[in-house]
C-alpha cells in the first residue's frame, strides 16, 4: 500500500469500495452512541464540534455500517450504534497499526459468531 494510504489508515466500504479514512471525531461519535440513540444536533453539543460536520460523519460512518439510521421518520436523524460500529470501538486501538481497517473488524465479528 502507499504512503499515504499508510498514513491516514485507509479502510475500504462495502458499499462502493472507496478508500476512507476515520477521524477522531468518528469514535467520538461511536462512544457517544454506546449509550443509546442519538441525534447530530445532541452529539455537536457533546462533542464541541460543528453539527453539519457531525452530520456529515454520521452519513458516513452509516455508509460504511457503523451507524445506521432509525425511527419511524428517517429525515429525523436519529442514529444508533451497530455491531460493526461497536467492534471498531473495540479495535480502536489497533487501527493505526492496520492497512485494512474494515478486514479485521470483519475477522473480529466473525470469530464472535
């Protein structure tokens, strides 16, 4: 893998197999999520950081399943926690030392089941 890809830790989505990168702000988020369901204008408060950039995090972090969306209106915004997103939270801590992020959260769940 390349330079930069080394070191900004590029993951890949299931979805459109595009390179991502996490940011801090991206577990911050997840942690937040762990006690329960939430909106981006609670987690901007929370965080201290701004809610379009919240909001932003949050369409991404769904599009790579960490996240997904819920409630009986989707344009409300509420946003839950998925099993995929807490085991990144699990394996936060090796995620500057891995190529591919999205692997081993994929080799982490499927040695649960």
């Amino acid at each position: 893998m390349d330079t930069l890809a080394n070191t900004y830790n590029q993951v890949t989505t299931g979805k459109n197999d595009e390179p991502m990168l996490l940011r801090p702000v991206d577990f911050s988020i997840l942690d937040e999520l762990t006690e329960g369901r939430n909106v981006g204008a609670n987690l901007h408060m929370s965080l201290d950081v701004s809610r379009p950039y919240v909001n932003n995090r949050l369409g991404q972090l769904a599009d790579y399943g960490l996240v997904r969306r819920v409630g009986p209106n989707e344009s409300v915004g509420l946003y839950e926690i998925t099993d995929r997103g807490r085991a990144a939270l699990e394996l936060r801590d090796e995620y500057a030392e891995t190529e591919d992020f999205d692997a081993l959260i994929d080799d982490y769940l499927d040695a649960e089941d």
